[in-house]
C-alpha cells in the first residue's frame, strides 16, 4: 500500500462512518471536544474532527510543543536519518482551527466532565478524547529504573533517550557485544525491536565488525519471525544471537553501573545495553478508572468509548483494540473511525460501523524493509483480522513465506518513506 492508497483509505473510512447514518436535527450550540495527547493518535483525531465537523469547539492538550515520531528513530540509532527530522511542530493544527493547550491534564472528573491542568486552569468536555501513550513499569525489572536507563538506554520514547543510544553504540569498541533486551506483554510496535537490531547489526557489520549483537526476548515469537531470521542469516551471518525466553533469554535483573544483564542463568556483561522496559498506559490512564485490572484500557470498538468510563474515549498505544497491533498507522486508523463516531453521536446520529486499515515498515537493512499490512473489521463486537486467506493461496504464502524476498523488500524501503511523509501529514498536517 503507497502513500496515496494509504491517506485515501484511511479518510474513506471516516467519512463513510460519518455518511451513512441518516441526519438528525443539530444542537445550535457547538459541541466542545477536549484530546489529551498530541502524537499520532490524538493530533490525527483532531484533524479528522476538523474535516468532519468544522463547528466544533476542538482543543488538544499536551505539554510538548514539538513531537519526535518513533517511526523511522532506529534509523537515528545507527546514524543513517537525523534526530532533527523527526521533529514536528503543531502549526499544522493551528492552521486548522484547532486550540493548542499547552499543558498537561492532572485530573479528569468525568461527573463533571471537567478537566484540571498543572498549571492551574480549568477546562470542562462535552467529549474527551484521551490518547496518552504509554509509561514505563520501571523495576518490574529489578534495578532498571529511570536513572538506570541513563546507562541502559531504552530509546522507546524517541528523543533524548535515542540519541543516547546512538552515542553508546558509536563510541563502542570494535570487538564489543551489543545487547537488547525485549519485555514480554503488550508493547509499542511490537517489530520494532527486531528493526533495531537488523539496522545496528549492519551498523556493527560495516563499522565495528568483529562485534556480536545479542537479543535477550521475554518471548517465544516475534512478528515475521522466518523472514527476520532469513534476512540476518544472509546479511549478518554468525553477527545476531536471538535467545528467546525458554532458553534463558528473559532479563530479571540489570547492574546498570556495570552494565550486566542478569538471565536466571546467567550473568552477561555488555558493552551497549538497550533495555526496553514493560509497558502500560500513561498514568492518567488508570488514574481516572480507564484501565482494567492487566493494565490497558477496554473500549468500545464502533465508537472507541471507553466500557469503563462512559463519554471518554481512549485511542493509541493505551487501549485494547483486540486484533490491531500498538502502531502509528494503527492509531491513525483508530483516530478516523474515534473523530467520525463522535461526530455522529454529537449530532444525535448512530454510529456506523466501517473497516480499519495500516500499514507499519521495518526495514532489515538500509535498502530493505518488511511490510506490515492489516486490514480489521467489527466482528460480535470485537475488531478482528480477517479469516484466513484460505481462497488465495497466493495471499497465504506472502504471509507466511520463511524467506525474505529481496526484490519485494526494496520496494517495501521506497514505500515506507512515502508511508512515513504519509502519515506525518494526515496526524499533523504537515
């Protein structure tokens, strides 16, 4: 999927939603709707508000005024795009009409449908849209805390932490051993982790080869695992160990001073440690009862209303979309079908059902790149992938094919930058 099919299905989405509902009669008053959060998910519902309801009072709250995209940051790590590139400013929402706060929410009381902000003001909703992302579980690993991360940089949240991570590795000697360690449970980008280590092993492999890359994982499988396998058997022979968690690759405890990472057993002593920590939802999350007992956050799927917290809606990294993966494309998607739900439910329309899509990349070296396309839709309740392609023989081999097609990979690197520019303009308008 290029660029333009990408923003034409993701609008066609929304609008349809919006569409095919008959019209009621419209409150003369506009409806005021308040998004906390300004990344992917929270910017690109405001824009699709914007484009559906050119009445409504929109405010987005988010103490950052310019926002580091973790898309394409890995490429950062290993020195092939710059930091300053991923930065986007919010003029792009300004020039809609949106209303920027720059602050950050503390309370939300949903009885009231208001809002307390750090700075001391005040705001209330008619709907709120919470998109939080996510926080760190720190020492869930024992000994990794936020101080520990300064030597055992997670570089999750791009920014500072990614360009630590960046100078650990450059400055690494020939012959050192680089370590990531992957958290069990739901995570941000779930191939991301693999991406990271492709790209640094090409790093390794061009500038400091005599080094080796070792992947701690909490897990027993990865996304497009035989493809990643194929990709650094061919590319990086004998340079990436994957240990996975039967055999002993579960990190439980980290010496950030000495830089050990602590298996049940084991001890290994690294150069460059890249510990991504367990994740849950931002704190404002569970502070306002949005979340369940494992920690993330259940939703409606026709309307992405909470089932906890009734007239708040949760998209993003913080919620439980069943079957989509925790991505920027799958929040984009998730914001189109959130923003025409409430346009519909604030002009006293039913809310209409429509499919999902996204699309994600992970490249494996500089010029190719894994495609991670998903099509969802609304099934008993539920957003469900499709059954499988038992009708297309041709779709079930793509999809499970143990090796990595070279040709079909470097057109997948071309079709994540236009993908990136892509996605970057429908959340930001930029």
């Amino acid at each position: 999927m290029n660029r333009r099919q990408w923003l034409r299905s993701a609008l066609s989405a929304a609008v349809s939603v919006a569409v095919s509902a008959p019209r009621r009669a419209r409150s003369a008053t506009s409806a005021r709707v308040v998004i906390v959060g300004g990344g992917f998910a929270g910017s690109s519902c405001a824009l699709q508000l914007r484009r559906l309801d050119p009445a409504l009072e929109l405010l987005l709250i988010d103490p950052t005024e310019r926002y580091t995209t973790c898309p394409m940051s890995n490429e950062v790590i290993v020195g092939t795009r710059p930091l300053a590139s991923l930065e986007l400013t919010r003029e792009g929402l300004r020039r809609a009409g949106i209303r920027i706060v720059s602050d950050r929410v503390t309370r939300i009381d949903p009885g009231t449908r208001g809002l307390q902000l750090a700075g001391g003001g005040h705001l209330t909703y008619d709907r709120l849209v919470v998109a939080p992302g996510i926080r760190f579980l720190w020492n869930r690993i024992e000994g990794l805390s936020p101080q520990a991360a300064e030597e055992l940089p997670h570089a999750w949240m791009a920014g500072e932490q990614t360009a630590r991570l960046a100078a650990q590795l450059r400055s690494m000697p020939d012959g050192g051993v680089v370590a990531i360690s992957v958290p069990a449970g739901p995570m941000r980008c779930p191939p991301a982790p693999y991406e990271r280590a492709s790209l640094m092993a090409h790093y390794l492999k061009t500038h400091k080869p005599r080094s080796k890359l070792l992947i701690f994982d909490a897990n027993n499988y990865f996304p497009k695992q035989p493809q990643f396998t194929d990709a650094w058997t061919r590319l990086y022979p004998g340079l990436i160990e994957w240990i996975p968690m039967t055999q002993d690759g579960t990190v439980e405890r980290v010496d950030a001073h000495r830089r050990i990472l602590y298996t049940a057993g084991a001890a290994h002593r690294v150069s460059v440690a890249n510990v991504i920590p367990p994740q849950a939802p931002s704190g404002l999350a569970p502070s306002v009862g949005l979340a369940a007992d494992h920690g993330w956050c259940p939703v409606d799927a026709l309307t992405f209303e909470s089932t906890h917290v009734p007239g708040i809606h949760v998209i993003g990294d913080a919620c439980i979309a069943d079957a989509m993966p925790k991505s920027a494309s799958a929040a984009v998607s998730q914001a189109a079908h959130c923003a025409a739900a409430i346009a519909a439910l604030l002009s006293g329309r039913d809310p209409a059902d429509s499919a999902f899509d996204s699309v994600c990349y992970a490249h494996v070296s500089p010029s190719l790149a894994l495609a991670f396309p998903g099509h969802f839709a609304i099934r008993d309740g539920r957003i469900a992938a499709p059954e499988p392609p038992a009708t297309n023989p041709t779709a079930m081999a793509h999809a499970t094919a143990p090796t990595l097609d070279v040709s079909v990979a470097e057109r997948d690197s071309a079709a994540a930058e236009q993908w990136y520019a892509g996605i970057r303009h429908e959340a930001f308008a930029l």
